[in-house]
C-alpha cells in the first residue's frame, strides 16, 4: 500500500476502510460525475485518491478484501460478497477504457487499472467453483491465499452465490472474448438453467416498519435460493448461531425476515443478457 495512504490512516487510528455495501466506489463513481458536471479540480483529485487505494489493496493473485488495511476476522478475504470486487473492477475497467467519465483519470493510474482488471479476471476464472467436475459459479468469499471458498458471517455459510455470480458474469460479458472467458460464461449460464425453482416467487413487502419475505408458489415464475451447497448443490441456509440448514422453514424467524434468501436474478441473464452477448460477439447458442 501507499506508504503516506497508509500514515494517513494510521494517523486517524481508522482502518476500516472497505468496498463493501458499495462504499468506495459509490463515492468515486460520484466524484468523477461531479467533476464531468462541473470541472472542479478538487473532485477529480478526491477521486483518483481513491482509486490508487483501490489499487493498493489488491492481491497479487488479483483478488480484492472486504476491507484494507483492517485483516480481522473475514474482512481479509477475497471477497464477491454484495458485489464488492467487481464494483471495484468496474471502475477501474472504465478507467482503462476511458468509459463513463473516467477518461478525466491521469494515464498513470490507467496503465495501472489495466494491469489490476487482467489480475481481476484471472482470479475470477480461477475462483469459478469445479461442482462435481464441471464449473459452476461462484461463492460468496475465498481465503486470500489459497483461493478456497470459506464461510464469512454466522448466517453465511461457505456456498455458491446466485445473487454476486449474476453481476461476475456480467463483468465477464463486457471483456474481450477469450477460449476461457466464453467457457466460464457458458458454464455459469448452465448451472442458472439448471439450478433454476421453477414455480416460485419470492416477495418482500413491509408491514409496520418490518420486512416481510415470503416464498409462495406462482406459476411461470423462477427462483434461484441465494446460496447453494457446493457438494450437493442443494440450496443452503444459516443461521445466526452458525447452524446450517436445508429446509427454508427450519431457519429462525429473525433471520428468514432479516435476509434475502432467494431472488430472480438469474432470469433477466438467461434471458436477456446472455442472447445480447452471443449476438454481439458472433457467438451461436
């Protein structure tokens, strides 16, 4: 990391800066559109500063922690979790093809950023989880050393994740086509096709300040649970004593209310994006 970044931080004795829930970069995204709006020199400044962190926190194996320089309990892992790593990649992959207003960036930090967005997919092909053989999706979190799914909060069990692996082959999408790109996207729109709840919706509505989550039968419809057991493929559920459960039902009230445990997003990839892509690239089915 940047030694006086670094100072800085150490200085303030506040470590937790983190990619997590979109911070960082929802404030770099919003910094360059400010500066595009109204050339202040000082927004573009604030901006780049935070995109050399971005920088300074990847591994040399191309993946990205929750948090940096804090390393306690999972904030040290390569982490996909609530699209993380790839909101970081998407900005520095704007940055090296100057899309989105960042070709305002200075070209030092755009050499770079194309290093960190090869680095970027190379851990993403090599995190692309091997189920029985053939390649899946991907899990939530990695140990940043060997790259091997693990578990994060209590309620988060070492698993696939439907939700982040949507948004990781839509990062792939918008890449050069490679043997190993295409291979990776093909097999991950085969585990949604396959892995789809047919005759499912999942809604969220509220009811006195609470969120009430239902899993009802629709015909037509089509869920994915959010997360899968890797060996069996089976959709998964913890709890907040750490407990693993393969029965929605079985889990506490608090956590079936308090979590998101299904979504759609797999439908709009199969059914749209994906076409888009085979298209674009002179792709057959």
């Amino acid at each position: 990391m940047d030694s006086k970044l670094l100072k800085i931080i150490k200085a303030n004795d506040n470590d937790l800066a983190t990619i997590d829930n979109n911070a960082t970069s929802k404030e770099i995204n919003s910094l360059i559109k400010a500066y595009n709006t109204t050339k202040n020199p000082v927004y573009l400044k604030s901006a780049e500063k935070g995109i050399e962190y971005l920088l300074s926190m990847q591994y040399e194996n191309g993946g990205f922690p929750q948090y940096f320089p804090n390393s306690a309990i999972y904030r040290k892992q390569v982490t996909y979790n609530d699209n993380a790593m790839i909101n970081v990649l998407t900005i520095l992959y704007n940055i090296s093809e100057g899309k989105e207003g960042f070709d305002v960036v200075n070209s030092q930090l755009k050499e770079k950023s194309k290093v960190a967005v090869q680095k970027g997919i190379d851990c993403i092909l090599k995190t692309q989880i091997l189920q029985n053989g053939k390649l899946s999706i991907w899990a939530d979190q990695y140990n940043e050393v060997t790259l091997k799914p693990e578990k994060a909060r209590a309620f988060e069990p070492m698993s696939l994740a439907t939700g982040e692996s949507v948004n990781i082959v839509k990062f792939l999408m918008m890449q050069s086509v490679t043997p190993e790109i295409e291979k990776s996207i093909r097999s991950a729109i085969q585990w949604f096709k396959e892995s789809k709840i047919d005759g499912y919706t999942y809604n969220v509505s509220k009811e006195s300040e609470k969120a009430i989550r239902t899993l009802s039968k629709k015909e037509g419809s089509a869920v994915w649970a959010r997360f899968y057991d890797i060996p069996t493929n089976k959709p998964v559920f913890g709890d907040r004593d750490g407990s693993v459960k393969f029965n929605y039902e079985d889990v506490s009230e608090e956590r079936r209310m308090g979590y998101s445990w299904y979504n759609e997003a797999g439908i709009k990839l199969i059914e749209n994006e994906f076409p888009k892509w085979l298209k674009r690239n002179k792709l057959t089915q």
